[in-house]
C-alpha cells in the first residue's frame, strides 16, 4: 500500500473522529428536550433524505442502485445494527452520564473488533493485547468511579445505566465497522463508499419510521422544537453524512487496524469540548480514564 494513500486514509479516519465529537456536542443539547428513541428517528430519516439528494445532485445514483448484493446486505445490516441500536443505546448514554464520560466508554469499540478477531478468526493473543485490554478496562473504571456526592445512590443507578448503555453501544459499533469494511471491500472506490454509506443510513431511516408508531407511541419525533430539531439534523449530517463517510473511506485507502484506533480518538476532543460547550464537571480523573482508554487502543493496533 502506498504511503501517500495510507496518509490520506489516517487523515479520513481523524476526520471521522473530529466529526462525530461535534455531533456529540449537539446530540448531548438536544437529547435535554427529547427522548433517545425518538431523536434517534428524527437524525435518521433527515440524514437519509439529505444524503439521497446529495447522491442525486452529484450525478451518484446509478452507483447506490448498482451496488452489488452482497454490499447491500451487509450496508443495510450495518445499518440497523450500528445506527439503530447503536446509536439508540448511545443517545441514552449521552442523556445519562454526559459527553466527556459516555463518547470514552463507547469508543472502546476497537476493543471488541479485536475479541471478533481472536474468537472467529482466530488471531493470537500477544502481550500487548493483554496489556491494551487492560488499560482500556482501568481506563472505562475511571470514568465509572465519577460522581457527585450529592444523592449518590440515584448517581449510582444513574450512572451504572448510562456506563452500561455506553458499553452496549461499543460492541453494536464493534459490529456495525466490521460488516462496513467487508461491504467497502467488495468494490473498494470513492464513489462506492459514498453509496454504501447512504444505503446503510436509508435502510435503518425506513425501518425507524416503519416502527415508529410501535418505538415512539407519543410521535415525540414529530413535536420537537425547531432548535431541537436544528440540532438533531445537524448532528446526523455531520456524523452519518461526513463521519462515517470518512470511516468508509478510510477502509478503502489503509488497514482497519490503522483506521478503526484513529477514528476512536474521538474521547479527545470530546473531553475538552464536554467543558467548553456544554459547561461539564471534568475532573482528572475523567482527563486520565480518557487517556488511558485512547493510550489501550493505540497499543492494541498499533504494534
């Protein structure tokens, strides 16, 4: 693989990690006026109509409808099961125990590609595995012990909760990426990429308003208010449009080893953005948790 494409699939897996900070930023300000499931279907619906008309405009629709089959079941299964569930369960996390706590937990995701790798395919187990997986679960500790001495014993289910969904949401992403590289791999192009993306969106955004009166009984996603909403179809383009579209085609130019440990940085930026934009407690230890669960990752892939 040359250098200059490997160079160019980091830098779109960084552009996926910076994108989805700033959706967490405005999904964490919305999800205070609406409930997960149904800001869930509000993001994914608008996001697939935004995407679609894009695809159109571009002169690109030919490539979605032609996508090859095999591409298609595993686009749209990754769909359902990332950005469905997924994001459902990380929606909840946010709601719960905030950004600088939740987007840590959940960007452990590379950990379980892993675990596929070693229980499916067989990979060995190395030394510094054992040590990565390690760190990352002091690290996800960490973050778990934060809580404010006020009532703490609803802090406690409150936090449990929120760490437990964060953690669900890991393992539904976990899966989601891994059947998103085998789609990209089969017709491995920009333009590819791009339809695969959009597809992956469009099949969960129909199933969700297919089972909203089921999901959502009150139709809470059609009584939201227009900063809600604002914030909502912002933060879908921004993560469904331009995130994940820079994850897939970041598989198209590097490894996934490389791809999937940059794109997880995200607790980074979302550490310092929990402060500036939405007036967060971070204390050192959230900082440190924060570090040490980037710093277990990168030694997993990296070495």
């Amino acid at each position: 693989m040359k250098l200059r494409e490997r160079m160019i699939g980091e830098l779109a897996a960084l552009g996926a990690a910076l994108s989805w900070t700033i959706s967490a930023v405005l999904y964490k300000k919305a999800l205070l006026k609406a409930k997960p499931v149904s800001a869930n279907i509000v993001r994914l619906g608008c996001a697939s109509a935004i995407l679609i008309a894009f695809v159109t405009l571009i002169g690109k629709f030919g490539v979605l409808v032609s996508l090859p089959l095999d591409a298609v079941f595993l686009a749209c299964v990754s769909g359902i099961v990332g950005l469905g569930f997924g994001d459902t369960l990380y929606m909840m996390s946010l709601k719960l125990i905030g950004v600088a706590r939740a987007v840590p937990i959940t960007c452990t995701y590379p950990l379980f590609n892993l675990l596929w790798a070693v229980f499916l395919i067989g990979e060995p187990i190395t030394l510094p595995i054992v040590l990565g997986a390690l760190a990352i679960v002091f690290g996800i500790w960490l973050l778990s012990q934060e809580r404010e001495t006020s009532t703490a014993e609803r802090q406690e289910r409150i936090l449990v909760k929120g760490v437990a969904s964060a953690l669900a949401t890991a393992i539904m992403w976990s899966i989601s990426i891994t059947m998103i590289n085998m789609a990209v791999k089969e017709t491995p192009d920009l333009d590819h990429a791009l339809a695969i993306n959009t597809l992956r969106v469009t099949a969960i955004a129909v199933l969700s308003l297919a089972l909203a009166p089921m999901i959502d009984r009150n139709f809470g996603f059609l009584k939201m208010q227009r900063k809600t909403l604002a914030a909502l179809i912002i933060g879908g383009v921004v993560a469904l449009g331009l995130g994940w579209f820079f994850l897939t085609f970041s598989f198209v130019n590097t490894l996934e080893s490389r791809a999937v440990p940059i794109s997880s940085t995200t607790p980074l930026f979302s550490t310092f953005s929990g402060i500036a934009f939405l007036g967060e407690r971070v204390t050192a230890r959230t900082v440190i948790g924060s570090l040490i669960i980037v710093s277990g990752i990168f030694l997993i892939f990296m070495v």
